[in-house]
C-alpha cells in the first residue's frame, strides 16, 4: 500500500456500542468464522447489537490487518472476464447509468468509492457525459484505472480529501460492508455531495432467504472482508443518520451469494481445505446460472440477496 498513509478509524478494536444505535450491548452471531473463499487465515467473531440487529465483526480489524484480507487474486481484481460474467458486468453497467440518468441526468460529476480497475466508470465514460472520479486502495488498480485515462486517487475516501459539494452523485458498489466506520464513510460521502446530490450503492441483505439457508455458510459474509453486515433496517438508520432523505430500497437479482453458500457449505466439512485460485471453484459458474430463478423471486418478493439503495441529500438540487 505504498503512496497512502492508513489512518485506523475510531472504530477499530472490540465492540464497545454500537455505530447505528448506540446500544452498548452486543451478543454472540457467529462465531470462528473462517475464509473458506480464499484461505486468509484465523477465525473471526461477528456480534449482533441488542438495540438495532446490527452485525459486526468484533473487534474491527485494524488495516494493517485488513489488507492482508485481500490477496492478489481477490475476484474484483480479475481482468479480462469472458462469457458470462462479461456479459453479466456489460449488463449492470448499463442498468446503473440508466440509473444515474434518471436521477443527476447525463451530466455531473460521478465519484466511485473503491473504484478496482475503472472498468465500470471506464463503461459510464461511453454512456454519458459525466465528469468521473474514483478512489482506490490496492495500487496495482490505481495504475490499471490511470491507464484508462481515469482521474483515480490512491487513499480512502475519507482521507482522499474532496472538498465539500464537490459530487452530484457518490457510488459505493460492495463498499460499505468492507469498510472500518461506515457511519464515517457514509458521513463522508454527504459532506461532499453537492445538495440535492444521490448516494447509490449494494451490499449484501443479512435478511435475505440465503442467509437463513445457509447460516455460517452464507456468501454474504464473505469472511473475513465484510465487516459489516446490513439488513434494509440497518442500512435505511445508516443513511437516515448521514442526513440522506428519500431513501429507496431496491432488491437486486444477484445469485453468487447462492453460490458461494453452496461452495462454503461443501469446502467448509474439511477443516483445512485447498486454497481456491480467485476464490471460486469450477463449478461456480454453473451454480449462478442454477440460482437465478430463484433470486428473481426472492427480488419481487422484496428478501434477495443484495439491497441496492439510493438517497438523496437534503437541500436544493444541482
Ligand atoms: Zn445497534
């Protein structure tokens, strides 16, 4: 992580009250967690707080810690994707700046929080006209993104040092459930949003039917990586707390936390299984495609396995 000074954030350390509710009292949710995706070691702890059913890690790593979570082979890090799962990324980039259309028009400036390699912005810069900007932590992406022609600093958000107002729309895809202090981040991303300005993002639903399926093994942990685990509860108190206004909650159709239930569910009956290269077995494609009707239904009946989100920031629109 050479260029960029972490800081650890006011949350780092063992569980002491909770960021949404301030409830003092937590109790155990799982416990000796481990990763069965890409075999970083130790065992990991999760609490859910008594006062509002949110569950974090505990105690929240520090990112000297964190960074060796990710190694090189880490999925979002993969480029030159084929088949379907380019075509599946093609597909999603075009629904968000559909999204984005609709709610800043096709002008404006667009940050991205942990922006990989830029492919996504990379996507919105054919669509529309919209100035964009992007943070990223791993410098191997930074330099993958610059070469793209993107403006991408290398820091955290929080620490990227934008002025205020500075965006009309701020999006964080599978961000805040990775980050120390979401209540930080997401207090960040109001600050430097102009008024009237959106926050969209997804991050995986601890209410969803997978979770209550596959328990320990649901992919939505993704231990040891996501620190955080919101239900549409925790996630509406958490932008309701950053100032946001109109919230919205979308649920998505995104079958891999299926898949990675069923990889986890097979991989972790062994006590040390083989390391996975990229975190996937072969047949994970397969399971995808399996899953994907029942992840429309679970969509339509508002319990998949991913909220999207959208709110606005108050004031008078850009
Ligand atoms: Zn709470």
């Amino acid at each position: 992580m050479s260029g960029v000074t972490l800081l650890d954030s006011r949350a780092v350390g063992p569980f002491r009250q909770c960021p949404l509710c301030q409830s003092k009292d937590a109790d155990p949710f799982l416990e000796g967690a481990r990763d069965l995706e890409y075999g970083t070691g130790g065992e990991h702890l999760y609490v859910k707080c008594r006062g509002c059913s949110f569950v974090i890690m505990d105690p929240i790593p520090p990112f000297s810690e964190i960074v060796t979570f990710y190694p090189s082979d880490y999925h979002a890090y993969q480029e030159g994707d084929r088949g379907l799962a380019r075509a599946l990324k093609g597909l999603y980039s075009r629904m968000r700046a559909k999204q984005f259309s609709r709610l800043i028009g096709t002008t404006g400036h667009i940050c991205e929080i942990g922006a990989s390699d830029g492919e996504f912005l990379h996507h919105l810069q054919e669509v529309g006209d919209w100035q964009l900007s992007g943070v990223e932590l791993d410098p191997e992406m930074v330099e993958r993104a610059r070469a793209k022609g993107l403006d991408i600093r290398h820091s955290t958000f929080e620490q990227a040092g934008y002025p205020a107002e500075s965006f009309d729309l701020v999006v964080m895809s599978h961000l805040i459930e990775h980050v120390q202090d979401p209540v930080e981040t997401m207090a960040e991303t109001a600050r430097t949003l102009k008024p009237g300005g959106y926050v969209v993002g997804e991050t995986p639903n601890i209410a969803s039917w997978d979770y209550k399926i596959f328990g320990r093994f649901w992919g939505g942990f993704h231990v040891p990586r996501h620190l955080y685990l919101f239900s549409g509860e925790t996630l509406r108190r958490l932008l309701d707390k950053a100032g946001f206004e109109e919230i919205r909650l979308i649920h998505a159709v995104q079958p891999s936390h299926w898949a990675i239930g069923v990889q986890n569910f097979l991989r972790g009956r062994n006590p040390s299984p083989s390391r996975l290269e990229g975190g996937r077995a072969f047949y994970f494609p397969l399971l995808l495609l399996a899953f994907l009707p029942i992840q429309i239904v679970q969509s339509l009946l508002g319990a998949s396995s991913i909220i999207g989100f959208e709110a606005r920031k108050s004031g008078t629109g850009p």
